[in-house]
C-alpha cells in the first residue's frame, strides 16, 4: 500500500483531540505520518489567554503521545498556510472539525480548496 500522511487542522480547544485521535486510528489505513498545525491570524496574541495556552499545551501532549508534532504557525492567510503546509510536508488528506456555522464552513473548504492540490483529500469530522 502506498504511504499517505494526514494533516490534521486544530484550533486552540481542548475538544480537537478527538480530531487527532481519528486522525491517528485513519494512520493504520494510510500507512504515513501524521502532522497537527494550529494556523492563527498574526495579530492574535493566543499566548496570554491561560485557557487558550493551556488547550494548545494538552493538544501538544496529545500529539506528542501518538507519535505527531503540532506545529503553530501565524499567518493572515490561513487557507493559504494550510496548503503550503501539505505541499511541503506530502499531505495526502485534511482532518478539519465541524464548524458551529456551516455558512463559515463552506467558505473556509472552498477557499481551502482553491488553493490545494486537487488530489488531496479533505474530510470534516462532526
């Protein structure tokens, strides 16, 4: 089976380890690595929020704990950052999580989508 590596899009909530958690289970499929990012827009200063801090310090150990890194990147361009990722690092599908509003969703995979790859996968887990 050919090798395929997962990407897995986090935000700064202790909920996304259920992300990283199927993320890892779809690795025995793929038979590749397994990448976390959290993208954040430059002018956000998430380090002094505590719970926000806190949240990327337990999806950090959560990674860490299956064998991934998490990478925090800052960039206005966040679809943008995402797919310059995946290219550099041979992603063959995106993990994104469901968002509160579908309206925000579709417009964030179809942005997303403009700027990948065709061949990369991307699903969205509720």
């Amino acid at each position: 089976m050919e090798s395929r590596n997962i990407l897995v899009c986090v935000t700064q909530q202790k909920t996304c380890e259920r992300l990283i958690n199927e993320a890892n289970n779809l690795l025995s499929e793929y038979k590749g690595n397994l990448y976390v990012i959290n993208v954040v827009k430059n002018d956000l200063n998430f380090l002094d929020s505590t719970v926000e801090s806190e949240a990327l310090e337990y999806l950090f150990g959560i990674s860490k704990s299956i064998g991934a890194n998490l990478s925090v990147l800052k960039s206005d361009d966040i679809e943008g950052t995402i797919a310059q990722y995946a290219a550099d690092n041979d992603i063959s599908c995106i993990i994104l999580g469901k968002s509160h509003s579908e309206k925000k969703e579709n417009h964030f995979v179809r942005k997303l989508k403009s700027v990948l790859n065709n061949d990369i996968e991307i699903r969205i887990l509720s």
